[in-house]
C-alpha cells in the first residue's frame, strides 16, 4: 500500500507575521486617509442644516427661551433685517441669571453674543473644522453672498464622519482613546447643592454639565439644557430647588479605553454631547463630543501631512 504523502504546510517566522501585520495595517491606514480627506474636501452646504431657526433682535428674551426649550436647539441666530447681528447660545443664559421679571424685559440683543464667525457654504469641511477648533466654537452659520443659507455644527461634521467611516475599518486603525483627551478634574455637586449655586458653579466656569454624585459614586448630571428649562417654567422660584429635582438620574457612561470614533458612534447613538467616565463604579473624569473631535482634530493634521 503505497505512503501516504504529507500535506505541505506553510511556516512564517515571526518577524514576517510581524511584517505582514504592518502591510495591513498601513493599506488600511491608506484607506483611512483617503476615505477621511474625501469627507473634509467636501463643501460646507454638502452636511450643513439648512433649516436655521433664527429669531430677531428686538425679540423678548423670555420668547427665544421658550423657542430653544420647546424645539430643544441649543442656540439661535439672531438677525436684524437680512443681516446676521449675533447668537444666542444656552451660555449666555447661564452667564447671567435672570429673574422672570427680566426674561420679560430683556430684549435678545441685550443678551445674545455679538462676534458671530461665519463660513461660506462653498468652503470645505476642513475649513470649517479648523476654524471651530481656532476659535473654540461649536457651530458656524454658513453664508451666500452675505446671505445667512444654512448652519454647520461641530456635531453635523462628526455624524457625517461616522456615517461613513466604518466599524471595520476603525478598528484597524490605532488612535487615541478617552482616556487620552478626558477632563480628569471633574466639577461634582451632590444631591442637595442648591440649584442656584450649581448654576452660579456652570456660569463661573463656563461648564456645559455638572456630575452629582453621592459618596463619590455618579449618580446623575446637570446640563445646559436642565439649566434653560428651569430658567423657563420657573425663573422665580429657583431658590427653592436642589439639584436633585431638576438633574436626569439615569447617568449614561463610557470606559477610558473606548477609542475616539468609537466613543463618538455612541454619543451619537444616544443623543449625548458629554459622558462621564466611569471604571468599577469610580468617576475617572469626563469627555464631550468637543473633546472627541479636538483629538480627530490632530489625527486630520497629521492625515493633511501625509496628502
């Protein structure tokens, strides 16, 4: 009976598995770069929003409150005519606290910020991605000819990135994680912080959120949005609240080892603009979806480096 022969196998050392894992990765990390710089050449009008709520001027103070809390938009363009003369974001009202008697006198103009940057809809992505980050600024109203035509968001530019960057593809690309653009010096309240000084507390230190926590142990958080709904329906009776009537109890969180377009997929997912990072039960720090896109920021440099 003749020997059966020996399938042939096929043995690689470890430093060509080591080669052929950097071959990998750098075709992905080609990939990548071509797949981003084709989202950050696109035209601004391309993601913008188009739909801009804008309010005028001269409009009571207490009405463009109500028109944020009701549509819940975190900011309005104001316009006096045709012309773009300001905006009115959530923190302008946690700068200064208003009385209801105030809301009702105040006019937006008294109010608003008045250095508004603007981009024009024919500018690329990029452009507007760095000027944000210049500037430290979350949104740009977009413009034709003067013409207010649209909005573009730091949040617009981070949903169209991951809607076409895939999960396949990130997870073969080694970039940073949470743990390396977080804010580790975290603002805590606890359960029974009087409402005010909590909003004294955002105002002062120009926080979008504050995390109540009790024995160190996260247990809900207050935001810019908590803020404008109470300065709505109650502005007279503020004082009279803690923070735990006014704080959403069921506190999302997210680990230090999530990468940054992983983080952001589940930001996006969920309707959050910020997280508190959490391992075993213990609060690390915290990041938000500008701390997210600072460190994509430094990734779109080195990827412009290398185009």
């Amino acid at each position: 009976m003749p020997e059966k022969k020996k399938e042939a196998t096929l043995s690689i050392t470890q430093e060509e598995e080591q080669n052929i894992k950097k071959l990998s990765s750098s075709i992905f990390r080609g990939v990548f770069r071509r797949v981003l710089s084709s989202i950050l050449n696109k035209n601004v009008e391309d993601i913008m929003t188009r739909n801009v709520k804008t309010v005028a001027s001269d409009l009571p103070l207490i009405r463009a409150a109500y028109i944020m809390v009701k549509d819940k938009i975190s900011s309005l363009i104001v316009t006096k005519g045709d012309k773009v003369v300001g905006i009115l974001t959530e923190d302008d009202f946690l700068l200064r606290r208003f009385s209801e008697k105030e809301l009702s006198e105040l006019r937006v103009e008294n109010t608003m910020t008045k250095r508004v940057f603007s981009i024009n809809k024919s500018q690329t992505v990029m452009e507007a991605t760095l000027l944000m980050r210049d500037k430290r600024i979350r949104k740009l109203p977009v413009m034709e000819n003067n013409k207010l035509v649209g909005i573009i968001t730091q949040t617009d530019i981070v949903r169209h990135m991951d809607s076409l960057l895939s999960k396949n593809l990130l997870d073969r690309i080694d970039i940073k994680t949470v743990a390396d653009v977080m804010t580790k010096d975290t603002v805590t309240v606890t359960k029974d912080t009087g409402f005010i000084k909590a909003m004294k507390m955002m105002g002062d230190k120009r926080l979008g959120c504050l995390i109540v926590v009790d024995n160190k142990i996260p247990v809900g958080i207050v935001t810019e949005r908590d803020v404008m709904n109470e300065i709505v329906v109650n502005a007279d009776i503020l004082q009279r609240f803690k923070v735990e009537d006014v704080m959403t109890p069921s506190l999302l969180s997210i680990s230090s080892g999530h990468k940054l377009f992983s983080a952001n997929s589940f930001m996006i997912r969920k309707g959050v603009r910020r997280l508190p990072v959490v391992e075993n039960g213990k609060l690390l720090g915290i990041v938000t979806e500008t701390d997210l896109m600072r460190g994509m920021y430094e990734l779109v440099e080195k990827i412009l480096k290398k185009i």
